[in-house]
C-alpha cells in the first residue's frame, strides 16, 4: 500500500506484506520494485517508509535497495516500539 499526496513529490509505503509460507523467496523485493516503478511513473522523487526497529527482515530488504535511514521515531507504534524512518531517491 502506497499513499499519494497531491502536489507532493514524495510517496509513502504504508504496508508491505508476504504470506508467511511465502517469505524468503524474493516475493517482497518484486512488491517492493513495483511500488517504486509505480511511484516514479506516478512523478515521485523520494518514497519514505516506516519500519518497526525489531523487524530485521524488513530492515534488511530496505537497506540493499538503497534506502537509507533518516530518523527514528520512538514510541511511534500502539506497543510502544521504536520506528525507524527510512528514505530512498527513486
Ligand atoms: C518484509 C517482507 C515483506 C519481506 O518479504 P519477502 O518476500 O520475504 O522478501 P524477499 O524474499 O524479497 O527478501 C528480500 C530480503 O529480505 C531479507 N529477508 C527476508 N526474509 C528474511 C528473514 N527471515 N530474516 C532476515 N532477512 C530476511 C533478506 O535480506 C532478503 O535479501 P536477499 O534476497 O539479499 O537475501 C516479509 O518478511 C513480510 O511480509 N514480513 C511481515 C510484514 C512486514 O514486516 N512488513 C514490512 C513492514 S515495514
């Protein structure tokens, strides 16, 4: 799930999601490809994103495709968990 703003060139990733059975076999970095073709298609310049601190999984996705962390948010999340505030140029 990717939002959009009008007169904003940068989109966010708001969800990414595999089925559990389906993990590890690259289902994610293709989502992920699609999100930002579809973004820059769409005249983004940035795509920003949110990520729980104890999810080294999505981290780990983020990071070798060039998204680099800004920022981190604690507190962001309903428990109590820490955000960390990722970016990539598209
Ligand atoms: C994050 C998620 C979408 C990745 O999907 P996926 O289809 O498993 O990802 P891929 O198979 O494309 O893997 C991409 C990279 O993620 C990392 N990765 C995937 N599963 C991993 C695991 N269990 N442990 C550590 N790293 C992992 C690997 O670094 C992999 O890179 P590589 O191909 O160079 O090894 C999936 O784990 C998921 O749905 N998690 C639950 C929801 C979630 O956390 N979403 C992100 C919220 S910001």
């Amino acid at each position: 799930v990717v939002f959009l703003r009008k007169g904003s060139a940068r989109a966010r990733l708001y969800s990414l999601a595999v089925a559990a059975a389906l993990r590890g076999h690259g289902i994610g970095g293709v989502l992920l490809d699609a999100c930002e073709n579809d973004a820059r298609e769409r005249g983004c310049t940035h795509l920003r994103l949110e990520v729980r601190s104890d999810n080294a999984a999505a981290q780990r996705l983020y990071q070798r495709r060039g998204y680099r962390k800004f920022a981190s948010r604690p507190g962001f999340y309903e428990d109590g968990a820490t955000a960390l505030c990722y970016e990539k140029i598209l």
